[in-house]
C-alpha cells in the first residue's frame, strides 16, 4: 500500500480494482505474518528440544561427576599396571590383541589380583578411550536396589525415589561398563542383564519408554562362573555372553619378580599422599616380601606396605607376615575365606602393635579410628579390633 496516500476504510468508497488490490495486499500480509508465526513456533519447539536435551546432558554430566568423586573416595590408591614378570606380559599381550575389539570380556582371578586394572587397561587401549568406563560394584549392591543401579529409575517410581536417577548403562554409553563381582548379580536380574547384551535395550524403573545404548561390558568376577552355572545360581546362557574372551589375571604369588618393583611403588605413593618423608625399602626387606604366598595378593601387600610406613619410627621398615611361605590351596578361595583368613592375620597383627606404634597411626589421622582414612583402614586392621587395643593400651586423644 502506498504509506503517502490516506487508507481507504469505507469499502463503499473503493472501486473494485482497488478492493481487489487491497484484498490482496491484505492477503500477502496475512500469509507472511502467518509464515513468520510458524517459523517462530517451529523454533520455540527446537529450542524447548533443544533445552530438554541439554538438561538430559546436564543430569548425565551431575551424575558422572558423582560417580568419579564416589569412587576417588572409595578408590585411593588407583594407579597403573606395575610389573614385568611373564605371567603378566601374557596377560598385557592378549589385553592387546582383543583390546580394539568390541567384544566382551570376561576377566578371572583371585581378589585382589588387580582385576580393575586389567579392565581400564582394556578400555584405556580401546577405540572407546574418549568416553568414560563405568564401574558396577556388583557385590556391594542390595538386591532391592540391582535394577535401578543398573538402569536408573523416574521419579517417584518407588519409594524413596524422590527424582530420576541415571543408571550405570546410560552412564556408559558409548562407553566401557565393568561388571565387578558379576558373579553377586541376583538370579532374576540376570534374564534383564542378558537382554541388554543381546539388543542393547533397557527400561527405567518406573518407565515403559525403551532406551537404546551402545556399551561395551568387561565382567570380572573370583567365582568359578560355570560352577555357579551347575549349582544353578549364574545363568549358562549370560555365563556363555560374557565368557566371549577370557582372561586370567595371574595370582602374586606367580608374580615373584615383580613384588620389589610394585614395593617400590605403593611405597613413593603412600609417602606422597600422607607427606611422609622417603623411606627407603631394604633388600632384606624385599626377601621377606618374596618369601610369602600372598593369599591377598596385590591388594595384601599394599596393605601390608601402608600398616608399615604409617607405624615406622625409625630404621627399617617391619612387615608383619610369616617369615616362611604357607601352603596355598589349588581350588581358588572364595572373597569369604581370604577375608577371614585376612582378618585372623589382621588380629594377631593388631597384638604385635606397640603403644608408640599406634600413637603414630592415630596422630596421622587425627585420632579417627573408623570410616574412610580412619587409623583402621589405614593400618588394614579391622577397626573394632583397634579400638579394643586402644582402649587397652589406655591411650586417650590429647585436648
């Protein structure tokens, strides 16, 4: 319309071609304002999907990043894979040839035998490196809880489920999973577990959306898996989804050249992070170290390592294990038997501690004797236990 004339707004004094073209022009007008609505429309709805998938990304990021503060916690001593024995060379050559692979894995031993290690190695020289492995403590899971552990859960789904929760194979995605202690998973959620292998689906708890992933599943367990399949307690087909590549992780005791190298090494790590100065570890002291079978294998002789640094005062270093090798059984021992046999070393050791001994551990954590960082977990020493010999001792916090 021409913006220097007046607008005509009495129809009766227009001819008909100018009603004509004003109609028109009124018409253009509807269909561009109509056209730029749509188009505003079309973009408020990309940008609430756009939001709705920047929030999911946020909650996986929060979720992440509780995961790996949880298991810094939890996990202190992580590190690298320590040793150049054959046994373990073997080891690191099958991790090696499978690693780039997208199979599953399923990796045995003994506790302790650094199993964890072996499945982020896999991961770290996988084509997945750039993503994150998901670790899935499956022995430390109350039955109750497996499902949404594994598969997260909507809110109000239960009770106690006061928001969404992700689960462990949404964490992964695209990812590495490590079934830890796979052998603990409860009967009934094997069948779900199996189902994910086999077609990469899930559901939430409390949700019938179906949920697709990409994962890759490194499974450890110190059970004898197909034993479990007999007695009827682990599932032969998931035994058999799992059981793609097999690895054995090899016991300390088939490791006996590589005891003063992983000495060495929790050794400057357990002076670092407690700022203790560098104590040096003797030859006579790597004898005595070679000399024992290590029921609890790599995990024991760290333990061992840290009770000594924390209660040395001066000279060298005293290790409280037998002075001659122990007979060791052929059959594997279950996490019980290793921890009862642990646990009755831990309390013969717990007598041996002198009261200075024990003043020295206790000043290093402030006099915290139970939980994380306590002196009990410090010293590997059941924590009832040294209250008992404290409270014996009669040692008392100083105000």
């Amino acid at each position: 319309m021409d913006k220097n004339k007046e607008p005509i707004t009495d129809p009766a004094e227009m001819s008909e071609v100018q009603a004509i073209k004003y109609a028109e022009e009124f018409s253009s007008l509807y269909w561009a304002e109509k056209k730029k609505r749509q188009e505003l429309e079309s973009a408020h709805a990309e940008l609430k999907n756009l939001y709705e998938e920047l929030d999911k990304l946020r909650q996986k990021l929060k979720a992440e990043n509780e995961f790996f503060i949880e298991e810094y916690k939890n996990d202190q001593f992580s590190g690298n894979i320590v040793g150049q024995s054959p046994a373990l060379k073997n080891v690191l050559e099958q991790i090696d040839s499978i690693a780039k692979r997208n199979v599953t894995v399923l990796i045995q031993g003994e506790t302790g035998t650094g199993k964890e290690l072996l499945a982020k190695e896999i991961h770290q020289r996988s084509l997945r490196s750039h993503r994150s492995i998901i670790k899935v403590n499956c022995g430390a899971i109350p039955n109750s809880l497996f499902e949404s552990e594994f598969f997260g859960h909507k809110k109000g789904s239960f009770t106690g489920a006061i928001k969404d929760r992700i689960g462990r194979f949404q964490l992964a995605d695209e990812g590495t999973l490590f079934l830890d202690e796979v052998g603990e998973i409860p009967l009934d959620l094997q069948v779900k577990l199996l189902r994910v292998l086999q077609e990469g689906q899930f559901e939430q708890v409390g949700d019938d959306i179906t949920k697709e992933i990409d994962v890759r599943i490194v499974a450890a367990t110190n059970r004898d898996l197909l034993e479990e399949v007999k007695k009827g307690t682990f599932r032969e087909d998931l035994y058999y989804r799992l059981n793609v590549i097999p690895i054995q992780a090899p016991p300390l005791r088939e490791r006996t050249g590589d005891i003063k190298l992983l000495a060495d090494y929790f050794l400057n790590q357990i002076c670092d992070q407690f700022n203790i100065r560098p104590i040096k570890i003797t030859d006579q002291n790597i004898q005595q170290l070679e000399n024992y079978d290590w029921p609890g294998n790599i995990r024991e002789l760290q333990s061992v390592i840290q009770r000594a640094v924390l209660i040395h005062t001066e000279g060298p270093l005293q290790f409280n294990i037998p002075l001659r090798k122990t007979l060791i059984p052929s059959k594997n021992k279950t996490d019980n038997e290793l921890s009862t046999t642990e646990n009755l070393s831990r309390k013969e050791n717990v007598k041996d501690l002198d009261k200075a001994a024990l003043i020295t551990a206790l000043e290093k954590t402030n006099w915290k004797i139970f939980g994380p960082r306590g002196a009990g977990e410090l010293l590997g020493i059941p924590a009832a236990n040294l209250a008992y010999r404290i409270k014996k001792l009669g040692l008392k916090k100083p105000k």
